[in-house]
C-alpha cells in the first residue's frame, strides 16, 4: 500500500509541558464520525440540531465505490462527502457558518493548530488514522485516515489527549499517539494532520428554509454524480464488479476481509446502520414534522424499507452459510454495539474479540473462497433491487420539492 515507510518512520514533536483542558459537555453515542463530531461540537456552544437533520440539510447521503493503485481492495460507503472537510464543511455553511480547514505536513505545526485552537476555547475537530488510534481496535494495516473526533483537552506533561468520539464516554489515549494517527499518509484516505476551526452564527437560519434545497442537492448527487463509481450508479458498478474480486483481490485472505471491510462499511462502521440510509429515513421523518408535510413522512417509510435491504445486502457479505464468515460478522456487530453502549469500558472486550478475527479469516479463506461466485449472486440480485427502490424514492422526493 502507498503510504509511510521505514524512511518515513514517525517522530513525534512540538510537546511541551502546557495542559489545557476544556469545560466540554460530552454527550454520547452518534452515529457516524464526521457528523456526530460536529453535533458534539455544536451542542457545546447550545446549537441542538440532531445528527440526522445535521445529515440531511447537508444532503449527505451518498454511494461511492473506490478502488484505486495501492489499495488492497475496494470500499463501499454511503456518504456522499468529497474532500475534506467535505460535509461536515457543507454542513457548517448550510447553517450559516463558516470554517478553517488546516492540514500540514510538519507534526510541530499540526500540534500547534490544536494547541491553538484549544487556547480559543473551541474543541479541536481532527482527522486520525484508526490502525494507530488503541480504543478503534483495528488491525495494525487496517488504515482510514479519515476517522473524525474531537480533542478538547491535553497535558503535555503526563503525555495525555483527552478526546470524545462517538461512544458512550470521553477517553484518554497518548499525546504521542494522537500525534502519529494524525499524521498517517496512508491512502486512499490519509489524515496528514487535517483538522478545521470554524464559527457560528448567533442565530442559524431556519431549518425549514434550507431543507427544500438540500433534499433536491441530494437528489441531483444521487441521480447525476460526476463519475459512475459514485450515487446510484454506483451501485451497479459494484454489482458489476463482484464477480471480478478474485481477480483483482487474489490473495484469498484479503478476499475475505474485503467482504468484511464491506459489511463494516455498511452496517456497523460509523453509517448509523444501512450505509446512511437509516440516518436519511430518520432525517426525512423529522423533516415531514417540522414542515407539516406528509410526502417528506412517505419518503422516510420508503427509506426505512431501503435500509432493510441495504442490512440483507451487509449481512450477505459474510452469510450464514458459512460459519467463519457468520463469526465475524457477529464479532463485528457486538463489538460496534459494546462501544456505542458501553466506551471505552468495552476496550478489553472489544479486543479479545478482535483477537479472534485473524485465525476465521484464515478459516473462511479456505472455505469460502471457493464458492465465492455463489455467495455474491445474491448480493448483486439485492443490488439490483435496491438501485430500483432508491432511484423511485428519489425521483419523488425531488419532483415533491421542485414543486416548492
């Protein structure tokens, strides 16, 4: 994988023996990284918008299949994002605000922007790498540069960060190991020290003004994305690249973990479940509340029927039938669940589970692999179903709100 190397090995810099630590109100869960940081974040300086409405009026919903040169293997994701800061910056502007993004390639000044920004009073929203972040328990290659948090506090001198992500509780982890998640190259999603400020206004404008136009953004992303890896063509472009994974994956351990990364894409790594779409359904029912409109409350009970099938589709990734597969899914799930019930009391849990992945991926290599053309047959049937029911759903919702 393109990314660091030995010449590139980390070197952590700019610590000092300052200790800041802000009065921060965490509150918990959230369902995806980006959006809940922001919903924490907003919530600190008493804006209450929910992480839903915060998804829809920034039309976040979204398809994207990726495969590029150094990439192990393909990913699946339901955010319609782009660059960073991506939707959460188009979020931020939506409500009125406005943002600074800062990226470096120095450690020395990248902790200065959050030493900064911590000095101002306001969390620092971060981008990290989960391999290098210890409560994600993600594999040591497992790398996404883009995982989104807030830090709101560290002590230089005890070596401490102290951060809220979207689990039940604040945590601490090493400033030095902050530093290093921060400041990972690896592709395609590198964090190199991303992070942004930004302001708010005093009064946001009404919700119900700016929900019309999002809704018909998102639609028109959905419908006319720029390239046919993205929106609801890329859903069939997944479909039709299933069948040539053993080709382009050929080592049949990274087979398999490539139909778990899908899974975990999917339904349990930071997408609320569904790949966004539960996210949007809830969104459009406290949409049609807000605006008194019946048709917004149709649109939500149509994606509620979408985000079913998108759990069949997950869950299709490791079936049933094949018990190593079915293992780690069920690993995956409760781990997911533990972490957004219980923070990092479920660290030790999550991690002994993790443990168990390795040897069933050996496992599931060997079993699965060879019927791999019969356990995505039903995949692409649901593909193909699901691509039908978003783009119906869609055009309604957009034709409801041309109409405004």
């Amino acid at each position: 994988m393109s990314g660091e190397s030995k010449k590139d090995e980390f070197v952590p810099a700019g610590i000092g023996e300052e200790r800041i630590i802000l009065d921060f109100r965490h509150i918990p869960g959230g369902k995806n990284c980006q959006t809940s940081a922001l919903w924490k974040i907003l919530h600190h300086y008493d804006l209450d918008i929910t992480e839903e409405m915060l998804v829809g009026v920034g039309s976040g919903l979204g398809f994207v299949y990726w495969h590029q040169k150094g990439m192990p293997a393909p990913i699946v994701g339901g955010m319609n994002s782009g660059p960073w800061p991506g939707l959460i910056g188009r979020i931020i502007r939506v409500l009125g605000g406005d943002y600074e993004a800062l990226k470096s390639s120095s450690v020395r000044n990248a902790h200065g922007h959050l030493k900064q920004t911590l000095h101002q009073g306001q969390p620092a929203l971060v981008c990290a790498d989960i391999a290098y972040l210890p409560h994600m328990a993600a594999g040591e290659d497992d790398h996404f540069g883009q995982h989104t948090f807030l830090v709101y506090g560290i002590d230089e001198a005890e070596d401490l960060a102290y951060l809220s992500d979207r689990f039940a509780d604040t945590l601490t982890i090493p400033l030095i190991q902050l530093q290093k998640a921060r400041a990972s190259k690896f592709h395609p999603f590198p964090a190199r020290n991303q992070m942004i400020r930004f302001q708010m206004p005093e009064h946001p404008p009404d919700l119900s003004s700016v929900i019309p136009k999002a809704i018909r953004d998102n639609a028109d992303f959905m419908f006319n994305a720029p390239i046919r890896n993205l929106g609801l063509r890329g859903i069939l472009k997944w479909r039709d690249m299933l069948p040539k994974y053993p080709k382009i994956i050929p080592n049949p351990k990274q087979l398999i973990s490539a139909m778990a990364m899908h899974y975990i894409f999917i339904e349990t790594g930071g997408s609320g479940g569904a790949i966004f779409r539960r996210i949007y359904s809830t969104f459009l029912r406290e949409a049609s509340e807000l605006m008194e409109d019946e048709k917004l409350a149709q649109a939500s009970a149509e994606f509620a029927g979408i985000s079913d099938l998108w759990t069949k589709i997950a869950e299709a990734c490791l079936p049933d039938d094949f018990p190593s597969l079915a293992e780690i899914r069920k690993i995956h799930w409760q781990n997911n669940v533990d972490f957004e019930e219980k923070g990092s009391k479920a660290t030790a849990s999550v991690s002994r589970r993790a443990e168990r992945i390795p040897p069933l991926l050996d496992q599931a290599a060997k079993e699965a692999v060879p019927a791999f053309q019969k356990i995505i047959e039903p995949i692409r049937e649901m593909l193909v179903q699901v691509h039908a029911m978003e783009s119906a759903a869609l055009m309604k919702l957009k034709a409801v709100q041309d109409s405004k």
